[in-house]
C-alpha cells in the first residue's frame, strides 16, 4: 500500500541507529494511544518506583476484560511481585496488571513522569477497559514524537538492558515485526490496538547497533495492519 493511500492518519518515524533519523512522516499528529500508553508505566516502574520485588494481592475483583491472562489465572486471591505485573502488562499487554499499576502509582503521578520524559502531548486519561471513562471524554493519548522521546528515555535508562530483556519476550510480533524477513533483526516493542487503531512502537537491534520505530495508525484496521508491514519493509533496507 502507497502511503498516500492510506485511508486515515499515520505516523511513521525511523532511527537507526538511536538518534539518526532515517525516515519520519507525521510525527506531531495526536492519536489515540491504545496499549503503547503502558510503555511509560513500565519505565516509571523499572526505572524510577524501585517497588519491584514488593508483593501485591489481585482479586477476581480486579479483573477486567480485554487483553492478558490474568482475567484467566485469577480465579480467587493471588499474589503477584511488581515486577511480574510489569512483565505481563507489557509482554501480553494485560489489562487487568495495567490497572493494579495505574492503582499503585496513580494517575497524576504518572501523568507528571509522562511529562517528564518529554511526552508533552502524551495523556493517560483513564485505565483500561474504563468503558465510563471513555462515554464521558476522557481517554488515553500520545504522539509519536512523544514516543521517540519514551524510548530514547529507555535507551538511557540504567536498567535499560533489564527492560530489553522483558521487551524481546513480547508475545505480538504481528505489525512492524512481521514486516522484516531478516534474521538480523532482533525486536523489544510494544503494540496497541482498538477499533480503527493499530500501533507498533519499539527498539530494534541490527548489526550491533540500537534503532528505534514508531509506527501509528488510526483508520481500517487491515489497512493499518498492512502500513505497518510495509514499513518493517523498510527497515530491511538500512
């Protein structure tokens, strides 16, 4: 697919390596976030909360729908350390382990490390599944300009090889990822999607050396999907 044939809007930023820009369209254009919106929760927890091996309770009570494998393990009280909530928010993208942290840290908190890492048009506006949230306005929002500053952020985070090693268990190798042949490329991304919204964001290794991709789209689902393809595509070409 052309990109100017592309039926909504996208971003599409490249680095290779970290901080040569290779390929960026779009990057100041405002999208709803989807799931890419727990990649600054999971540095704030890696890098900052220092909480990592303290215990937490999750209740059937906790749990909500969507994405993850809590929802399916969780059938009476169990306890979880941080750090696997950490881990599962962002390698299956669980839902319910992203509220428990969002709960745990708080939303203004957040809101304030989001800024913090220079993610100036990045809101986290309501947690997940938040239905009622949603009805009334409030939702979850980033740029992809905001994106590029969270992982440069993790690239010079001390525990920066800590996070690549939960990173590169991610479970979602279908966007970007699945757009690149090469046994060369070695992936630690994160994916979001909803309805009419398919992101892929992340860092990549490649002969040695760290890139970063931002790919945002909001329009058809497959046309996304296929956008994202087309642009694992161009990485093949570095």
């Amino acid at each position: 697919m052309g990109l100017g044939l592309f039926p909504g809007k996208y971003c599409l930023h490249l680095e290779y390596p970290v901080g040569v820009v290779r390929y960026s369209q779009n990057i100041d254009e405002l999208f709803k976030s989807a799931s890419v919106i727990k990649l600054p929760i999971f540095i704030y927890g890696m890098h900052y909360a220092k909480d990592l091996n303290e215990e937490m309770e999750v209740s059937p009570e906790d749990i909500v729908d969507g994405s993850g494998i809590l929802q399916t393990i969780v059938t009476q009280p169990r306890t979880f350390s941080v750090r696997d909530l950490l881990v599962l928010m962002t390698v299956v993208s669980d839902n319910t382990a992203t509220n428990l942290l969002i709960k745990r840290y708080g939303m203004n908190r957040l809101n304030s490390y989001i800024q913090h890492l220079g993610m100036t048009k990045t809101i986290l506006g309501r947690e997940m599944r938040d239905l009622v949230a949603i009805s009334e306005g409030r939702d979850n929002f980033t740029c992809g300009r905001d994106m590029v500053a969270c992982l440069r952020h993790m690239v010079s985070s001390p525990v920066f090889h800590d996070m690549l090693q939960i990173l590169e268990k991610q479970q979602f190798q279908n966007k970007v990822p699945a757009g690149v042949k090469s046994d060369q490329f070695v992936f630690f991304n994160k994916t979001g999607e909803l309805d009419e919204v398919d992101h892929d964001v992340g860092l990549f290794m490649y002969k040695g050396q760290v890139g970063l991709f931002v790919g945002l789209t909001e329009g058809s689902n497959s046309s996304g999907r296929d956008l994202l393809h087309e642009f694992g595509h161009m990485l093949e070409e570095l």
